[in-house]
C-alpha cells in the first residue's frame, strides 16, 4: 500500500478550508460587502472645450473693414432660433455724428455675422442722440424681443446728467426709439445724479428688470453714496419708478459706502437676485465686498448681504472684492463669481473666487489658479463673466495679464466646472489656435453667453490686422459639452423577491462611457455619503445581484462621461425569503453567515485527518 505523506495531507486540507470560506462569502449578503466610492474620483480636470480661431466681428463685412474707431465693451444674447445678437460702444464716426454710439449684429449659422448697424440713434432717420452712448447690456425674452440697455450722457428734459437708455428690436418693427428709463416717471425728473453701468434681465414671464448704480442724493445719503437703483416693465404697467434697493431696508440707511456695478440672476421662480461690489464698512473689514440681495412678490426686497466674507464667522478676506458676475442653474443654484486682491498661498496677485449658494452660501474658492496644489497663475485675473448651460455645466472666463508662450499681453481664459470633473484647468482661449500666437495685444471686456448647443464668448481686443489698428470685437465658440442621456432602471424581481436573487438592467444612455450602481435602504434622488456602491465602470446594461437578505432595497444608476453624469429612475426591491426551520441555537449572540457549513466540513476533514494517521501508523 502507499505511503500518504504528511505534507500531503496538509495541503488536502488547506483545499479544504479555501472550499469552505469561498462557501461563507457566496453566501454573504452585498449589503455586508461596504464598499466606498472614493476612488471614483477620476478628477483629470482638463477641460474637453476646443476653441476656434478668434474672428473680429464687428469690422470687415463683405471685405469692407469701414469700422476705423475704438470698439468696446461688448455683450451678446441668444434667442430660440439660436441667433447670436451681439452689442457694443463704438466710436466710429458717421451720419450719427462723432460721439461713441451703441452698435448691434447678428450672427446664425447659414450665414455668418452681419454688417454692424447704430442701434442708439437715428430712429426714423433722425440723429437726435449728439451725446456717447456707453456700456451696453442684452437681453432676448421668450418673444425673441431682445431688449438693450446702455448710459448715456445725451442731455435732454432729463437734465445734463448721464442716463440709463432703453431700445429693442421686432422682427415686425425693428429697433425701437431709444428712451430714458432712470429718469421722469411720471414726468417728474427727480434723478439729477449719474447713473452709470446699467444691468438688465427678463423672467419667464417676459417682465423686464433693470438695474445701476446712481450718484443721485435722497434719503439713502449723499457725496460718495453710490446706490443700487432699479426699475422693471411689464406690458400693462410700462416702466416703473426707480427704487434705491442696495439701503433702506426696513427704513435704515446703513450703507454708506460706494455700491457698484450690479448684476442680475432671475431663478425659475421668478426670484430676482442682484449681486454688486459695496465699499461699506462692517465686520467684514473696510474693504469692498460683494453683497447680494433677491426679490420676490411675497416679501418685496431682502436686505443686503455679504457674501464673499465671513462663511462660519470667519472674516478673513480682507482684499477688494470687485467685478461680481452672478448665473443660475436648473435648480435655483446661485453662482458667482468675482476678482479680488486677497493674498493667499496664490499669491498676492488678483484672482478670481467663486462662491454658491444652495440652502446657503458656501465659502469662497479660488478657480484661476491652484489647480491640483499648483499656482502658476501670477499675473492680474479681472473682470470675469459666467453662465451655466442647459446640462448645469458652468463656464466661466476672465482678462487675465499672466505671461505665457501666449506673450506678454492680457488675454482671455476660460475654465469650466462639472459636477464629475471639477473645475478645469484654465486655458487661453484668445490667442494660440493652432499653436500660433498671433495676438499680440490687450484682450479685455470678455462676456459669455450660452446656446442650447453652444457658448459664445465676445471681447474687445488691441490687436493690429487688416482691419486696423483701431480696437476690435472679437468672437469665438465652442459646443455645449453633453452628458449622458436619460435612462431607465428596471429589475427582474419579483414583489416580493422570494430568494433575494434578481437582474438590475438599464436602457443604453447615449454618450455614457461607464454606468455605476448605487443601492441604500431609502429613496435615492442623488449621489452623497448616504448611498453605497455596488459597482461601477460597467460598459454593459444588466448586472445580476444575489444573496439578498430580508429587507427593503432601493437602486439606481448613474451614467458617466467627461462631460457629467446622469441618474436612471430610483427602483424598489423588496425582498421576502420563507422561513426554513432550522436546529435551535444554544449559543449566546447572533449567528455567522455559512458558520454551520463551515462546522459541517471543519468535522468531516478532522475526521478525515485522523482517519489518514492511523493508516499511516499501520503501514509503518
């Protein structure tokens, strides 16, 4: 007979233990299996945006650069028919006279930018408007009425004070007269102050809002007390009288300080949000801060807050804060951004933060520079602009005056943020196409604006070419990044589930890369702490779970590209396994799951083990 080594045998019964624990984990429940989502953070954060070229738009129509003066300041909307309306100030000469003007194109896809037109005077053939007309601001509203604003220092009954001007544009009528809306509602002419750097906004239900701030003395104080000031026109009431919004609430006058530049943000309640820079002093130090406040019908105006200070009661930005830009997204999310001069480990250069608010306002972060611990960003970030697409993707851009390969002059860059990716990586957007750096001068005065399939950038720029060497507005574009598309969740379990064994599968998402399944025991409606992974990075649509104990399940999957991610529908498991009668347990505390199969094999191999000794001793 054969000898049965010893070694053998201890290898027969590791074979055997392994057999035993894979038993145990098939019969784990996934719920015990915890795994954590932290390494799903695949935050590249290189932005997928490819600009075109730099095109001037505002000179060289046909062939025919006529446009020799300084064009500034310009600002662009798009309707429905995805046409680009573009405005800006321009100091080209011409049957208007010399004084700087408001000039307007358009721009669709069949056929390019149009020949730029005066928008600011010659109503019915009559250059009445002898004064510069500056800082326009558009709107379109759902009509396709698209709506200028801009100030201007034309004197007339409204006294040799700047003004804010009001014109729009029918397909039916064409431009309308300018008129003065800062000033004799009513046919009082009580606003004897400059009123400067007019925003405006329209809501959903076309009402226009308007707002500036206004050097005008009252009851809010005098001198160096800039307010806030606001009207708004409804078809039925017209336009209404100017109201100080930045002081007075409750009937106290407590900002004192210089209100500057307002920008509006309107939610899809039809709340309206005014964010400006404000030099009142407070808690939050001496210098300029940026306040917000919103309205709505119920409770009228709110009273201002600060909002780029003092997050927990920390007041630690003690820079000016400057140049506010506000956007909202799908669902109410208030974004803003803004330059300013704190130090930090940045730098003691200028950089653009960014703030938001959800149930409130969180602190301040810095998104031109830092990027993964590097700050390589050292030159003056300025003025910057933003806008959220239809996929709640945030763009944001910038004059920035960091020297690169790009030269040594002001160019524009652009970052945008998702909620996969992050902020992305700023990049140059007005000079290098191609990898060549023909741009050669101050890029400045940068708005965006966004499409349902693109976003549009304008700015005005220094650089000499064949139209000049006068400033020009130039343009570029990119497309709207896409996130997955909807999908929907459906499982082959039973109600109830009978042996917690069952098929999660999904239809195709277009654009998705990889789909990740998420389960908790409640309603999913979102990705956080709360929920747990089940797996992630399938590139297929079905996935089959077991060893589902008693319980109620909740499922849902997520869609991912480079671009975002989408959730399915949130689905219920509930499962219901009958009860088998088992042996009573002696032992004291809770059961282990497969701890009596292991038992069961941990008998039958001592027995075996034993049973092989003793036929080891009989041979010898």
């Amino acid at each position: 007979m054969k000898k049965i080594s010893i070694k053998h045998t201890f290898i027969i019964l590791q074979l055997l233990f392994l057999c035993v624990f894979s038993i145990i984990l098939s019969f784990t429940p996934v719920s015990f299996q915890n795994t954590t989502r932290t390494s799903e953070n695949f935050n590249i954060k290189l932005s997928s945006s490819s600009f075109p070229n730099a095109t001037v738009i505002s000179d060289g129509f046909g062939g025919v650069y006529w446009n020799d003066g300084e064009s500034y300041d310009p600002v662009i909307a798009v309707d429905s028919n995805a046409t680009v309306h573009a405005v800006w100030e321009d100091g080209t000469d011409g049957i208007w006279g010399i004084d700087y003007e408001i000039m307007h194109a358009t721009y669709t896809t069949a056929s390019g930018w149009s020949n730029a037109t005066i928008v600011s005077d010659g109503f019915g053939g009559v250059y009445w408007n002898d004064g510069s007309s500056y800082n326009p601001q558009i709107v379109v509203d759902s009509n396709n009425v698209v709506h200028v604003v801009w100030y201007d220092d034309t004197n007339g009954i409204w006294g040799m004070d700047t003004e804010i001007m009001y014109a729009n544009y029918t397909t039916v009528s064409g431009w309308s007269n300018a008129t003065v809306i800062s000033d004799g509602f009513g046919g009082v002419y009580w606003n004897d102050g400059n009123s400067y750097n007019p925003a405006i906004a329209v809501d959903s239900n076309n009402a226009v809002h308007v707002a500036w701030y206004d050097y005008t003395d009252g009851i809010w104080g005098t001198g160096i007390d800039t307010e806030i000031m606001y009207v708004n026109y409804t078809t039925t009431s017209g336009w209404s009288n100017a109201t100080v919004i930045s002081d007075g609430f409750g009937g106290v006058y407590w900002n004192d300080g210089y209100s500057f530049d307002p920008r509006f943000g309107i939610d899809g309640n039809n709340i309206v949000h005014v964010v400006w820079e404000d030099g009142t002093n407070g808690p939050w130090g001496t210098d300029y801060e940026i306040m917000h406040t919103k309205f709505n019908t119920a409770t009228g105006w709110s009273n201002a807050t600060i909002i780029s200070d003092g997050f927990g009661g920390d007041y630690w930005n003690d820079g000016d804060s400057r140049d506010p830009a506000i956007a909202i997204n799908s669902t109410n999310g208030i974004h803003v951004v803004w330059d300013d001069t704190t130090p930090g480990v940045w730098g003691i250069d200028r950089e653009i933060m960014y703030a938001t608010y959800t149930t409130g306002w969180s602190n301040v972060t810095i998104i031109s520079d830092g990027l993964n611990g590097i700050y390589w960003n050292d030159g003056s970030s300025n003025d910057p602009e933003i806008v959220v697409d239809g996929n709640d993707i945030i763009h944001v851009v910038w004059e920035d005056g960091t020297n690169g390969v790009w030269g040594l002059d002001d160019e524009i860059m652009y970052t945008e943020y998702t909620s996969i990716m992050g902020w992305s990586l700023p990049q140059v957007i007005s000079d290098g196409f191609g990898g060549v750096y023909w741009n050669d001068a101050v890029s400045t005065s940068v708005v965006i604006n966004a499409g349902t399939d693109s976003v549009y950038i304008v700015w005005d720029d220094g650089t000499d070419g064949v139209w000049g060497i006068d400033r020009e507005i130039m343009f570029t574009s990119i497309s709207i990044p896409a996130p997955p598309g909807n999908l929907a969740l459906s499982s082959t379990a039973e109600t109830p589930d009978n042996d917690g064994i069952f098929n999660l599968t999904w239809s195709v998402s277009a654009r998705a890369n990889t789909y990740s399944i998420f389960q908790s025991s409640g309603y999913i409606n979102v990705i956080n702490g709360s929920v747990m992974l089940v797996e992630w990075y399938l590139t297929n649509n079905s996935i089959s779970l077991s060893g589902y104990t008693n319980g109620t399940y909740y499922f849902i999957v997520e869609a991912v590209n480079e671009d975002g991610s989408t959730l399915s529908n949130c689905i219920m498991v509930e499962v219901e396994i009958p009860s088998i009668p088992a042996p009573p347990i002696t032992t004291s505390g809770g059961s282990i799951p497969g701890y009596d199969i292991f038992l069961v094999v941990f008998a039958v191999s001592a027995v075996t083990y034993l049973f092989i000794r003793r036929k080891q001793k009989k041979i010898k």
